[in-house]
C-alpha cells in the first residue's frame, strides 16, 4: 500500500513516477490535468516522460494537458495509441514571453488541449460561465432543441444572467518571480479547465504535479485533487505550500 506524502481533506500528494504510482493507486479519476515536460530545451528536467498517456489513459477518460502545438504534432502517435481523442483546445495568453529564439515570433503563450477517450456523451463537459460587465450584442434566436454548438440551449431565447461563457483564451500574468517550480501555472489558468472536466465533489488527478497549482484551483472550487511528483525536493516545497495555503490545508 503506498502511503502519500501529504494528505489532507481535499488533495494526496504522492512522491514517485506516475507511471509507477498509478497502478500501485488502483484509482480513477473524473479527470486529468497534466502539464508535462514538453522536452523541447536542452535543460536536464525537460524530458517528455514516454509512457504517461497510456498510464493516465487507464485511471480516467477526460484530460486537459498543457503543451504547444510542436508538442502535440510531435506526439500524436503516443495520444492516439494510448485511445485519446482531441476535441478542442484553449489558449494561455502570459503577460511575458519565454524562450530565447531571436528567429521566431515572441511566444506569450501556451496551449491547453482537451482529449477524451470512449464516447464523448459520456463524458462530463460544463463549460464554466464567468461574471460580464459587457451588454449583450446581437439578438436573442429562438430554437426548436438545442446542438452541441450551442451548448445544451434549449428553446426559449437569450435570458441575460450577467454571465458569459468562458472564453477559450485566458489571460494570467505568468508567475514569474513567486514561482517555486520553473514551469508553474498560475492558479486562474487552472479554475476553468478543472470546472469544465470536473463536476463539484469529484476528483482530479495531476500526474506531473510541481507546485500542485491543480490542487490548489481544485480546492477553491470544491473539487479533490490527487497529485504525484518525481521529484522530492519539489514535494516538500509543494507540501508546504498545500499546509499553508488556506485554513483547511488546501
């Protein structure tokens, strides 16, 4: 029985290679949320972990993972054999840029893709809507039924609520300069895709975990998160982080 690192209420932090962690859970979750090595620097923790998407693929069916489109053409065999399925993608737009090529535009951004495995009716899909300060524009349309491009409306015409639904591109300011892991994405990034993927009360699982960003967004819209981290010096950082980053410990 493997015994976590930390272990609250609301997250389990394990230390360990996810590939080996995850058959020693036995565990499925609602959903993924996993932002790998992209293993496109020099840098000797950049390694793109081969494997991962078929352990993930056997504990849950519904993933948001971070990468760049290089990344995702690039690895599209390992996705598709591990049975996962594209269905759409959004866009972290940062506040600074990263990288060092002088040959290429200034890349302020990063891409989060949604796959799915088994029959997309199945899986649980809600996109999160968001406060708007912003009237409506256009004109309210009346329709018989509803389709998937309008997201489950049914007939009746537009009600202004005051919200809008998330919009594919979200913007953060990146977390440089209070970041504990180099590659940490801010909490307001991770809100959404958790929401969208996870229902309240279910349970999201970050593999390749870091700072435990996932736990934290998961925490603070009433989801659980189970996180694994290879790294033991990144564990103990992230644990601590857990341990004081509100009162109930997430």
């Amino acid at each position: 029985m493997i015994e976590p690192y930390y272990a609250s209420a609301l997250v389990e932090l394990y230390l360990g290679d996810c590939r080996e962690v995850l058959p020693a859970l036995g565990r499925t979750f609602d959903a993924t949320v996993c932002d790998p090595p992209y293993g496109s620097t020099p840098l000797a923790w950049d390694r793109w972990p081969t494997g991962w998407t078929q352990a993930v693929a056997e504990t849950t069916s519904s993933m948001w993972c971070f990468g760049s489109l290089r990344v995702f053409m690039v690895r599209t065999d390992e996705f598709a054999q591990a049975g996962w399925r594209l269905s759409h993608d959004s866009v972290w737009e940062k506040n600074t840029g990263s990288g060092f090529q002088t040959d290429r535009l200034r890349c302020v951004h990063e891409q989060m893709a949604h796959f799915y495995r088994g029959r997309w009716d199945e899986i649980y899909h809600k996109v999160p809507r968001v406060p708007s300060q912003q009237p409506h524009q256009g004109r309210a349309v009346r329709q018989r039924g509803s389709s998937l491009h309008t997201n489950g409306i049914t007939s009746g015409g537009w009600v202004e609520d005051g919200t809008r639904m998330q919009r594919s591109v979200i913007y953060a300011p990146s977390m440089r300069g209070r970041a504990i892991h180099p590659t940490e994405k801010p909490v307001p990034v991770l809100t959404p895709l958790i929401e969208y993927a996870v229902a309240s009360g279910g349970v999201v699982l970050d593999p390749m975990a870091g700072s435990c960003s996932t736990a934290v967004a998961a925490g603070l819209i009433g989801r659980r998160a189970v996180c694994i981290e290879a790294d033991e010096a990144m564990c103990e950082r992230a644990a601590q982080r857990l341990g004081s980053v509100c009162a109930t410990d997430v």
